[in-house]
C-alpha cells in the first residue's frame, strides 16, 4: 500500500473551518468532461433550497454507473474554478485510495441533500 500520509498542517482556528459550507448530495448524471486530464463532469443535486450544482473531478476509476445515485460530500462555497472549457461550482471530497485513485468520502447512512456537514 502507497504512503499517502501527508506533512500535518499548522495550526488554525475554527472560524476557518466554519466558513466552509460542507454539503451531502446525490450525484445525477456523470459525463466526460472537456478538460486536460481525463475527468468527469458530475452533477450532483442539493436538494431544493441549493440546487444542482457541477463538479469536474479525477473520480475516472468509478464507471459513471456507479457513482450516478451515489451520495457525496462536497464544499459548495468554493470560488467557480475554470478547467478549459469547464467550470466546477463545487468540490467533490475525496482521499487516495491504496493505488492512488481517488475515493469519494460519503455519508454511512442515506441523508437529506443538502445537510450541512459539521
């Protein structure tokens, strides 16, 4: 198994982390996306007070199949992020897997979209 432990940060305090809006949504439709390295453009859905939102994400080691109904974790307060002709509105959560791939981090239960994460 790969060592993907990183350095610890330095401490910071939790205004910082409170500022993040941490969201649970399903994801909707996986298509390919348009950017340099080979993505999926993932729409996922927040439920009615937030929306749909995309995100361009390095998860190319699930089939869309698979992650379409899928529930996931995400920060939707991110500045929009250009990718070519892509545009992410959120960042799908993640960590490296034992090869490197990305896995998605997920609820162990079914939740309402759109809860915040705390």
């Amino acid at each position: 198994m790969a060592n993907h432990i990183s350095k610890i940060k330095s401490q910071t305090n939790f205004p910082s982390f409170d500022a993040l809006d941490i969201r649970v949504g399903t994801i909707i439709k996986v298509e390919d996306a348009e950017t340099k390295k080979a993505t999926y453009r993932i729409t996922v859905d927040f439920g009615a007070e937030i929306g749909t939102k995309v995100s361009c994400g390095a998860y190319r080691n699930y089939t869309p199949e698979h992650l379409v109904g899928k529930q996931i974790i995400a920060i939707i307060n991110f500045a929009v992020k250009q990718m070519g002709p892509e545009k992410s509105e959120v960042l799908i959560l993640g960590v490296p897997g034992s090869t490197s791939e990305t896995v998605y981090l997920t609820p162990e239960s079914t939740v309402a979209n759109g809860v915040v994460v705390f």
